[in-house]
C-alpha cells in the first residue's frame, strides 16, 4: 500500500524560440486526434459522405476551442475579462473550460447540420432564445439572492448567470432549428469526445491543477509544483497534505463512458434510436462530474460564499442542464421506439 505519491512532474514539455510547450497543450492536440479519428471512423462505418466529417471538424474544432475560452471567461471571471475585453484572446495563458467547451460544440454541429441540411438560420428565434435566456438567467440569480439571503459580493455572479442563461438559450434555439440532424451528429461526436475528454483531464493532471482536497487514501498526491499545496487550509490550500486526484477519477470515468459509447454504437441498436447515446453519455460525464466536484478544492474564491449558501460550486451549476438535458434525451429515445413499434 502506498503511503502517497510525491507529483513533482514538469508540466514544460520543452521549449522553442522562448515559448514553453507543455504537456497540456500536447494532450489536447491528442485528445482532439483522437476524437476525429473515432468518430471519422463512425462516419465510414455507416457510409456517410466524407465531405461531411471534414465539414463536422472544421465547425466543432473552432466553436469548440471560442466556447471553452469563453465559458472560462464568463461563467468563472467575467468582472475582469469585460473589464480587460483583450485578455479573452489570450487562450495560451491558459483558461478553457469543459462546459462551455460543451456548449461550443453543440453549436458548432448545428452549424455543422445548418450547412449540411441547406437550412436558413433563423435569426429572429436566435434572438428572442438568447433573450429569454438572459433573461431566465438574471432572474435564477434574483431568486437565488432572495432564498439565500447572499451578501452583496455576490452580485458578480449576476453576470454569470445571465451569460450561463444567454449562451443555454443560444444553444437550445439552434438545436431546435436541425433537431434530428443535430442529435444524430451528437451520438457519434460524443463517443470520441468521450476519449478526448480524458486526455485533457491528463492535462491537468500534468499541470498540477483541478485536483481534491486532502485525502487518508494511500493513492494521494503530493502536488508539491502547485503553490496552493502547501498553502494553510483556511487560506484555500491543502496544507501540504496528500489530495485526491481527481483528475485521475474523471479520466478514468471518461475512458469507461468512451468504452460504453462504442458498444453501444457497433453492437446494439442504440444508433438507430437518436439521442439515447448521446443521453446516456450526458448523464455519465456531467453526473461524475456532479460528485467529483464535492472532492475538489474550490477553484474560484467566488465558489467559496456559493458552497457556503447553496452547496454547490459553478463545475456543479453549469453540470445540472447537461444531466437534465441526458435524461430527457433517454425519455424522448425510447418513447420514439415504443411508438415506432405501436
């Protein structure tokens, strides 16, 4: 049994023209890789165009790396970045965030499907969702402060909410606009995303980030490159005690979802049923994600007063649409196939 293992690895994987290249960046390169090559592959398998996968990657890659710099952004620091509009350019600085990586995709496959199908976009619906979300958004805070009682430091999470709401609306006007098309997509892409997502949490594991609290557990890390180790508990750090790495339970979890998708894919039916894949992966990724989120150290100081009043953290707010949208993906699936069969 180990007593905790010391994690003193070089995130530097090395350096050119005065530029480190870390790992994290190489990981991602090869979780977005793999992810093309799996779900390119999926696309062969059913016989469909090739035009239309480099048309699919071309839109996830890019909508992918804006909604993951912007989720960053928005939803965790958006005091500073509108206060600093050219710090969001800055995506080599770090700062990418999983949901709004999510939400970036969805989008960039209704594009995709928009092309594709040679529908119009339908910008006055586009609108007045985006609208209404902001709006929903805004008022889900108000009524957050009203139940809670929170203090007035938490008027930045206003603007959290009502860019969460905006963006969660953009999204739902736009899949509504090419619903089976863009479901469909979903199914395959999810399954490679599935891999991708866990060599990005490799990435972080690289990086010394995203990790627990202090943990008994012989597996511990010692995370000793990361200054917040050794910071006092009180102050948000781990005492220098060995922590949970979590990055390492997403990853594993991620790899057993992408397993569980290419099952479902190559040797049930569940292919033919649009939206179940898709659900059940939904469910898988952002419900782990739910409870991993209870072991981790808090990641913004914001997050501290939020855990404080309601329990939960942003990483578990912004997980809540995904699960609610994965069951009613599952619902809609299989109520479908029973009145297929009827």
């Amino acid at each position: 049994m180990l007593a905790y293992i010391t994690w003193d690895v070089n995130p530097e994987l090395f350096n050119f023209l005065g530029r480190e290249v870390r790992w994290y960046g190489l990981l991602w390169a090869i979780g977005i890789l793999l992810t093309s090559i799996v779900v390119n592959r999926m696309y062969k398998y059913e016989k469909l165009p090739e035009k239309w996968f480099d048309s699919l990657f071309m839109h996830v890659l890019i909508c992918l790396i804006i909604g993951a710099r912007l989720g960053h952004c928005l939803f965790y620091d958006p005091a500073y970045y509108l206060s600093n509009p050219i710090e969001l350019l800055k995506i080599w600085e770090g700062g990418l965030a999983s949901h709004g990586g999510a939400i970036g995709m969805t989008i960039g496959v209704c594009l995709y499907s928009l092309k594709v199908t040679g529908k119009k976009m339908n910008w006055k619906n586009l609108g007045l969702s985006s609208l209404i979300g902001a709006a929903a958004g805004a008022a889900c805070y108000f009524i957050y402060k009203l139940v809670t009682g929170a203090e007035s430091a938490l008027d930045l999470l206003l603007y959290q909410f009502t860019f969460m709401g905006l963006f969660i609306g953009i999204c739902v006007s736009m899949v509504h606009m090419t619903y089976e098309m863009s479901i469909r997509t979903l199914d395959r892409l999810v399954v490679g995303v599935a891999i991708g997502a866990t060599f990005i949490r490799l990435g972080n594991l690289m990086n010394s980030e995203v990790y627990g609290g202090p943990t008994t557990m012989p597996w511990g890390f010692n995370f000793v490159r990361d200054r917040m180790w050794s910071a006092p508990i009180e102050m948000g750090g781990s005492g220098s005690l060995p922590c949970h790495p979590t990055q390492i339970y997403e990853a594993l979890i991620y790899f057993i979802i992408f397993g569980l998708g290419l099952y479902l894919f190559y040797k049930t039916s569940a292919r033919e049923k649009t939206g179940l894949i898709l659900g059940i992966s939904l469910i898988g990724i952002f419900l782990s994600r739910f409870f991993i989120e209870f072991l981790k150290n808090v990641q913004e100081p914001f997050e501290v007063q939020m855990i404080a009043t309601i329990g939960i953290n942003m990483g578990q707010l912004l997980s809540l649409p995904f699960v609610i949208w994965g069951i009613y993906l599952i619902y809609d699936a299989l109520k479908k196939k029973k009145q297929t069969k009827q």
